[in-house]
C-alpha cells in the first residue's frame, strides 16, 4: 500500500503551473491603467478585490410577455425535442472501435444528467422561440436572463436566487456526497452537482442564445482545426524542473470538480455528426452537431481523406427562467474526493463493500487489489483481445477513470489508501460501526487530498508571492477562520472548458516505464496509454508506471502540443485500428468546445481581469513571444486585413490566448 503521504512527495517533486483559480471571478470595472508586462502580473492581481463580483447579465429587453406566450414556448420546445427523438431513430451511430467513440465515452453523461439534458434541451428551444416571437433583436452575445418559468424539472431550492434556510440538511459532521448543504445558505445550489457552470461572463452565442460563438463581424470564425495546424504546432522542448507528476495530479483534481455532461442520443447512445456532414445525405443533422470541418491539404488528415472531424455538443443544462444556454456540471465543486468516491449516493454505495468500511476491490491471483472491474464492452475501453484473458477495464467514482494509465493509478492509490485507513482505524476503534469507519475514512482522504493541493500543487501552479499575499497556504497550526459563506463556490465554466486545460500543453510525447533497477527503461507513445490500464494486471507494473512518470520531464509551458494529442488522440491499438487509422486532435476539441459554451474572446478576457484589451496585435507585444504573435495573425487576419484590420484580434480564443500568454514570475 502506498500512503498518501509519499504522494505528497510525489507531487513536490514535479511541477508546472498556469492558471489562477481566483481568475474565476472578475471585475467589470474599467482595466487598470498597469503596464501588461508579466513582471507586473503579480502587483496587478494583489489590488483586485476578491472575489470579484460577475459581470450580470443584460436586461432582457422587448415588449411585455404574457403566460400564454411562455407556454407557446415551451411548447414549441417540447416538440422540438420529440422531433429530436424521432431524428436518432435513423440517424447513424459511431463505430465502437473508432477515436470518437472512445471520446465521447470520455465525457459520457449518466441517466440523471441526461434528463436534465432533455429538459435543457426544451428550454434551449422555448427561448429562441421566445425571442424570435417577441421581435427580440440579437446579433451576438447573450440575451439575458429572461422570465422565469416554473418547471416541474427543477426544485424551488435549485431556483432560489437568494438565500434559502437549510431546512432538510442531516446536522451529520460528514459532508454529501453531492456537495448539498455545504453552504447552509445556500444548499441545493451552490457547488452542487447536476447544475449549470457558474458564469464570470455573459456568453457570446452568435444568436444570444445557443448558436456556438462567430467572429466579431458575425462571420464565420476559422476552423479550429487551422487553429491548431497554426498556431499550436509541435516544438519540443523539455522543461528539466518539471515531471509529467505534476499534470497527472492536475487531472486527478480537475476531475474531482468538473464532468462537463456531453449531449447524446436516446439511450446513452453516441451521435454521429460527420457521416451525415460529409456526405449530404438527406437525413437531417442532428441538432447537437458541431463537427470540426479539415480543410482538403491538411498537413495530416489529408493522407486518409479525412475531411471532418466528430464534435457534439456539451449537454444545455435546465434553467429555471429563459436565457442564454448553460452547461450541466455532474460533479460537485467541492475538492471532495468524488473521483474516488463517486459524486452521488446511488455511486457511493456500489463502491463500498459494507465490511469495515472499505471500499470494493479486485483482488489478483497474487493477492494485489486493483479496483473493482467493469465488465460492460460498450465503455469505450474494454477490449476483447484482454477480456478473453479475464482482464477488464476498472471502476472508480468517476467514469474517467480508464482515460489514461496515469490517471488511473492515482484512483488505485487513493481507493488503497482509503482501505489502509480504514483498517488502522478499525484497529484503533474496534467497535466502530461500517458506516463510521467509512465516513471517517473517507474524511481523512479528503484531507490529504486537500493538503496535496494546496500545500504542494498550488504553490507551483500559482508561484509563492500569489500564494502568500492571497492567503491561499494552508496554516501550520490553529484553524482557518475565513470561511465566507457568500462566495458561490461552483465551478466557472471559462475554467472547466478553457483555463484548466493549460496542462495539455505539458504533455510529453513518450513515457517511461522504469524497472526497480532504473536501467531497463521501456518508452511508451503517449496515445498507447490511452484507455489502455490493462498493464496494472501484471506484478510490478504499477510501481513501474509511477517511477516513470517520475523521470519523464515535462514539456515547457508554450502554445505548443505533441502531436501525440494533435494526431493520436483516442488512436486505438494497432491490432484493431480497422478503418480508424488515425485519431482525433485535441486543440481543436477544446477550441470547439469554446465556441460551442459561448465563451468570449480572449481580449475580454483581459480587460475583465483587469488588464490592458489589446486592440491590434502589436499590443500583445511583452505579453506574448513575437512567434506567437505571427502566427495568431496569420490565422485571424486574412479576412479584415484589408477593411478592418482591427477586428481579428477581437476573434482570439480565450483557450488559444491563454496558452500563449508568459506565466508570472515564481509559477512556471
């Protein structure tokens, strides 16, 4: 068993950073009159005041709406979605065996959230239809918060915009398993799962409402995946300080807080975009469709006429008024160990084994626990070469768990380390009931959890001078009394879908497996340890796949990705490739999902944050290296250059900008 404690160590010796988490919260005051130059970062950030109100939404203007009108809506959006219904019914599905299955399997979305889908869905319709009705006119941005709407599909707490008393919330010392009565304020709404991101900024929907992002002059934005040929091409560079520990840490506690659900078909069924834009068939497109057009001489794609690549939609979550679409978040905001223990009670408990409270595991042949198996062929990531051998995919309290060999050793770690507590409390408390072992188990994981990342992630992520003068370090004696219980702690949605996803930059193109003897070194392409954990069956392995990733630096933060996840992203094995010889690009999946949340451009970015809004690229000169800068250009600019040569840099991507950005001083 491997404590908690040597993966403190772990994490302290392998390092990267980016992003601010107070980043979240932003002022709508007018930008600071301070130099941009990165050494100024730190002072700027020190004389914001935290947390900084959100921008609110506009007014939702036009003339009086009665009842009849809102149910007219709601009632055309109900229609839309039996029209939907009747569409997947012949529409193609995705090959189990191809890149985007695996994708969308990724980010799959479970029951619960999928019919909050359908209902968001409805709502999604009922507030074009509304606008389009009332003669609302919108060319870009967000409509606004419009009436409210009293939904059978939303409780009155979750709708409560003020603060609402904690009447059903168990006065237990445990916390939920989905982040309910957290705030006592605030209980059903604030961090909880199954709700929408929280927003610092209003949308930029190309309609107000849904339509993903355009340019500022309302055409057509670039491809993202010209984006990512351009801008975001390899360039290796090793960063020495830093191992790949550090990024695997990240996505181990990025998954605790964020699972953005994914829109599918009826009956979880995945939803083929490409088949049908590629080939004009006649049936229609499905409406969730966002797929990422390659142009004919792309560098890669072109050698295996490929011209599209497969994208749906994130899942519109609910509302409880009419509006700009939102995205549903599955997980609590709470650094809470739901990864490991699951974001529900009904996930919770088919991980428990109900005996000494400790968790279900798999136990091999040579008496290692690994976690317990998942059997279903349809995850994404059994195989049936491995499944004729007895060996099975894993489960954990996030479906993600399987996503890459790293990732999953940090959920075996953790579910080993809960069993080890587990017992030594059992030791130390022998009449201890099951249910106390466990919550107290858990409680202590949690902790530890907690301590990693704050104590050793952060600090790196944020550089100690943020760290000390925002009061962010854990204390090392007495208890923290800043609790502030009117800050809404859900996730922002900028920072589940742009922000936190700096660390893919970080990735290297190989890892290593390192032996006990440190000398027999075996190199794995990235892309192979993707859905692949069937390596942790065999004795040694784990211990083997820790110590490499242990010496594998990091790459150096930059606008640069390893084709590793440009080209190979989901590519399956060799042996069973079939007619998927390639796989996906992930740049231009998060630049995609960018657009598809309506996220503003990166200069807004800038000047809610405080800073200068460039309005030319020559004022990113000092924030940006000059390469950068080119390059950016040379996508944006072709189609203004001549008419309004100011306009492009307002098309920026918030999640291309800022990747390209120089980290502050003291974070890497």
């Amino acid at each position: 068993f491997r404590s908690l404690f040597v993966m403190a160590l772990v994490i302290s010796v392998s390092y990267y950073v980016n992003h601010d988490p107070e980043d979240e919260g932003n002022s709508t005051a007018t930008p600071l009159n301070i130099s941009t130059d990165v050494t100024e970062t730190p002072n700027l950030l020190q004389l914001m005041s935290w947390p900084i109100p959100e921008k609110p939404a506009p007014d939702w203007s036009g003339d009086y709406i009665d009842p009849s009108q809102l149910e007219m809506a709601v009632g055309a959006g109900k229609a839309a979605l039996m029209a939907r219904d009747m569409l997947e019914t012949r529409t193609p599905t995705l090959s189990l065996l191809s890149p985007s299955y695996r994708h969308q399997k990724t980010v799959r979305t479970n029951a619960r959230a999928d019919q909050l889908a359908r209902a968001g869905y409805v709502m999604d319709v009922a507030t074009r239809t509304l606008v389009n009705s009332s003669g609302k006119a919108m060319t870009g941005g967000s409509v606004g918060k419009g009436p409210d709407f009293d939904a059978d599909w939303m409780s009155k707490e979750a709708c409560a915009d003020g603060p609402q008393p904690p009447f059903a919330c168990n006065p237990t010392p445990y916390r939920t398993s989905d982040g309910t009565c957290n705030n006592l304020n605030h209980p059903y709404k604030w961090g909880v799962t199954l709700r929408p991101f929280r927003r610092v900024i209003q949308p930029d929907y190309a309609d107000g409402v849904s339509a993903p992002r355009v340019s500022s002059d309302m055409g057509a934005l670039p491809s993202a995946r010209e984006v990512s040929v351009t801008v975001h091409r390899p360039l290796y560079q090793d960063d020495p300080d830093f191992t790949v520990m550090l990024a695997v840490w990240g996505q181990f506690m990025d998954h605790d807080i964020t699972a953005t659900a994914l829109s599918q078909a009826v009956g979880g069924k995945s939803i083929s975009c490409c088949k049908v834009f590629t080939s004009h068939s006649s049936v229609d497109q499905h409406p969730e469709c966002f797929p990422v057009p390659l142009a004919d001489g792309d560098p890669f794609y072109n050698q295996w006429n490929i011209s599209c690549m497969e994208f749906v939609r994130s899942a519109p979550a609910p509302s409880c008024h009419f509006g700009p679409r939102e995205q549903l978040n599955q997980a609590s905001s709470y650094l809470d160990g739901s990864v490991v223990y699951g974001p529900y009670d009904s996930v919770v408990n088919k991980l428990r084994s109900f005996q000494g409270g400790q968790l279900r595991m798999y136990t091999t042949e040579d008496g290692r626990t690994l976690l317990p198996t998942s059997t279903d062929p349809t995850d994404g990531c059994n195989q049936q070469e491995e499944a004729l051998k007895g060996q099975y995919c894993f489960e954990s309290g996030d479906p993600r768990a399987n996503e890459n060999l790293h990732l999953t050793t940090m959920h075996l770690i953790l579910a080993r380390q809960h069993n080890r507590v587990a017992q030594q409390l059992s030791q130390l408390n022998p009449v201890w009931s099951d249910e106390r072992l466990f919550q107290e188990s858990r409680r202590i994981v949690v902790a530890q959890m907690q301590h990693i990342t704050y104590n050793e992630f952060l600090p790196i992520i944020l550089g100690d001078h943020l760290m000390d003068s925002l009061e962010l370090r854990p204390k090392t004696s007495g208890y923290f009394t800043g609790y502030n219980a009117t800050v809404d702690v859900t996730v922002a949605n900028h920072f589940a879908t742009a922000a936190f996803r700096f660390a893919h930059t970080l990735l290297p193109g190989l890892a290593k497996m390192l032996g006990n003897d440190t000398s027999s070194t075996e190199y794995v392409e990235m892309h192979k340890m993707l859905f692949n954990p069937f390596r942790l069956y065999s004795p040694g392995q784990l211990d083997n796949t820790l110590r490499g990733a242990l010496n594998t630096t990091m790459q150096k933060f930059n606008p640069h990705f390893s084709n590793e996840v440009t080209e190979h992203l989901f590519e399956r094995p060799v042996a069973v490739k079939g007619p998927f010889p390639c796989g996906l690009d992930l740049v231009s999946l998060n630049i995609q999902r960018g657009r598809d949340h309506g996220l503003p451009s990166y200069p807004v970015w800038r000047e809610l944050c405080g800073l200068t809004r460039p309005a030319s690229f020559e004022d990113l000169q000092g924030v940006m290296n000059p390469d950068s800068i080119q390059h950016i250009s040379l996508i944006y600019n072709p189609w203004h250059r001549a008419l309004l040569p100011w306009r492009p840099i307002k098309c920026i991507a918030s999640e291309g900008g800022n990747v390209q950005e120089h980290p502050v001083s003291t974070a890497v």
